[in-house]
C-alpha cells in the first residue's frame, strides 16, 4: 500500500506567510495567500522546464487526462482541504494558475471541479 504525495510543509509555509503578511499591512489573510500562492505557483512554473505535467508529478498531484481535461488524482493538501475547503482549495488553485501562467502550457486553465476521490482543481482547456 503506497500513501499519495503530501505537500503539508508548502502549505504551512504558505498559510504562515500570508498570516504574517495580513497582520503587518492589514490585508485580508485570503487575499494575500492567494496571492502568494499565485507567485510561488509562477516561480515553479517557470522553472518547470519537462512541463507543467511533469510538475504537478513531482509535487504529488498524479495529473491524468480525462478526455481534454487533465485531472488530478490526489490533493497533496488533502487533510487541510478536508476541513478548510475555500481556504486551502483556493490556495492551491491560484497556485495551479500561477505555474500555467509561467509554464508556456498555455493549452489549459486551472479551475474548480469538485468531484469524490481526487483534487478539486482541474485543468480545463482554455477558451
């Protein structure tokens, strides 16, 4: 039995900066995690030089298509996502869109699909 990939200490640095962040400029704390997430997920994608798909296979995400529509098969944020849904959900979108943004895979556009027994982000092809 193989446990799926989890990103918990990304998550928690996240969180940690963008409580930080709010509390010294005043800025609502989901505002600034989104934001934050959004550059970290720019900073990963620029330098993920195989592709965003070999990207999200190294961060745990275990990517598969599903028709046009690339699925992820696991939430590296799984058990934060269980109790925090809009929080740790929209963290992990902004940074999905982050990484598409610099990755050149311009095919796509991470949004959400909640569906049982994977992540709620999916990429989606652009319209």
């Amino acid at each position: 039995m193989s446990v799926p990939a989890r990103q918990y200490e990304l998550a928690g640095q996240l969180l940690a900066d963008g409580v930080e962040e709010s509390d010294s400029t005043g800025e609502p704390v989901r505002a600034v995690l989104f934001r934050e997430a959004a550059e970290l997920g720019e900073r990963l994608g620029a330098e993920a030089a195989a592709g965003v798909v070999d990207l999200l296979e190294r961060h745990g995400f275990e990517p598969r298509r599903e028709g046009d529509t690339v699925v992820l098969g696991n939430c590296p944020f799984h058990l934060l996502a269980r109790k925090h849904v809009e929080t740790v959900c929209g963290m992990n979108l902004h940074l999905l869109r982050g990484a598409l943004a610099t990755s050149g895979y311009t095919g796509y556009e991470a949004c959400l699909a909640p569906a049982p027994g994977r992540c709620r982000v999916v990429l989606e092809p652009a319209s």
